[in-house]
C-alpha cells in the first residue's frame, strides 16, 4: 500500500502545482511513472514548498479559478466532487459559489490542511467535506454527486477508463465530469510533453468509460483545456 501511495503522490508532484521545468524536465529524465521516480521527486520537495507552490499568485495567473468557475454555470445546492483537491484551490471557490463540495485526495496532509483552512474561514461540513480516497477509485457512492471536476490530475490516473466509469457511476444521470489538464505542447508550467495527454486521447478514454457527449473550451486558459463529459 505504502508503494501505491508513493505512486500516485506525483499527482501532487507534477500537477497540482505551478512547476517549472527543471534539467530533468527537459530532458525526460524522472517522468516515467515508476515508484522510484515519484519517490525521489517526494523527497526533493516538502510539503510547505508544494502548497507554497499550489497556492502562488503566479498559479492564479494561468489557472484562473474564478473564471473557471463562472465557466461550470450556476453551482449554487450543486454536490461536486474535488478528486485531488490538494490544498482545496478548487473546493473552496466551488463552495463559495454555493456548492456542496468533497474535497478528496489520497494525501492526509492535504486533507488536514484544507482542514485546518475551513477552521479560519469559518467553513462548515455542509460547504466541505474531506475524504481520503485510494489511487485507484473515486470511493462515490452510486448517484452521489452532480459533478466531478479534476484539475491538473487526469493524465496522472492509470487504468483511466476503469477509475473514470467508476467516477460516471457515482453521478446520476446528466450529471459532468470536468477535466482541466495541459495542452499537448511545451508549456512554461506543467510537466514535460510526454507526459501531457492530447483533448482526443482523453475524450477517447472517457468513451471507453461510458461518457457520450463532449464540449471542449481551449479558449479560457492559456495552457490548459477543459473539457466537459457527461
């Protein structure tokens, strides 16, 4: 368990976060998704330098949470789901436009740190809840949620169709699945080419889980696409 754990920490690693490239970056050196790999990059960075890095000003400027949020519509009584919420960039903008939302991730700190936020801020349990989730399942119950947004995070996931039928089922029927992820191409942040994952592999895969209807918006971010599946 502890190996799978240190599998999908790179999730935090490489895609939460506002990284630049650094020489192994550029040269694919630790990019492979081996335990090794993840475990090294694990140890290169501390906690309070990921959520330094997940929480900078510099990651507002190209993730604009605010008007991706205004993009998901009226989320106001909305149950969403936040799978690999980190720091809860996401959760607390989606509750505070009146959603219902579960801030999941694999990561205790994590949770304990959004935890710890929703204490200042005065957020009650109705607004957010924590749920720590294993790398390979959402942990929805069936119908549970009206939306699912995963932001940075997709092409981290193995056995994708797998995880991502197991997401549609924990939503009734209608209900979307948003995907924020890098574009295929040399960006300044977000991990290496090779590890991006182009809009038709992904809607591709979402097929392979059941999803039917696509609406794909590469105009709102500058390095990112959001594609919406229900």
């Amino acid at each position: 368990m502890y190996r799978l754990i240190i599998l999908f920490f790179c999730l935090f690693l490489f895609s939460c976060g506002n990284h630049k490239h650094d020489k192994h970056d550029k040269h694919g050196g630790h990019h492979h998704h081996h335990h090794g790999d993840a475990n090294a990059h694990m140890h290169k960075t501390s906690f309070d330098e990921l959520v330094q890095r997940f929480e900078g000003k510099e990651r507002d400027a190209y993730q604009k949470p605010e008007e991706v949020v205004k993009y998901l519509g009226d989320l106001k009584d909305k149950k969403i789901m936040d799978i690999g919420a980190g720091t809860g960039y996401f959760s607390f903008p989606l509750a505070a436009a009146g959603a219902s939302v579960i801030a999941a991730d694999v990561d205790e700190r994590f949770l304990n740190y959004i935890k710890e936020k929703k204490q200042k801020l005065s957020i009650t349990d109705e607004q957010i809840t924590l749920r720590k989730v294993p790398y390979d399942a959402p942990s929805l119950a069936d119908g549970e949620v009206d939306m699912v947004i995963i932001v940075n995070t997709y092409h981290h996931i193995e056995n994708r169709s797998t995880y991502f039928a197991k997401v549609k089922k924990g939503m009734p029927e209608g209900g979307k699945l948003v995907v924020i992820d890098f574009f295929k191409k040399e960006t300044p942040v977000g991990p290496p080419v090779k590890m991006k994952m182009s809009e038709e592999q992904v809607q591709k895969e979402l097929e392979a889980a059941g999803f039917t209807k696509f609406e794909v918006n590469q105009a709102l971010l500058p390095y990112q696409y959001i594609i919406t599946a229900s």
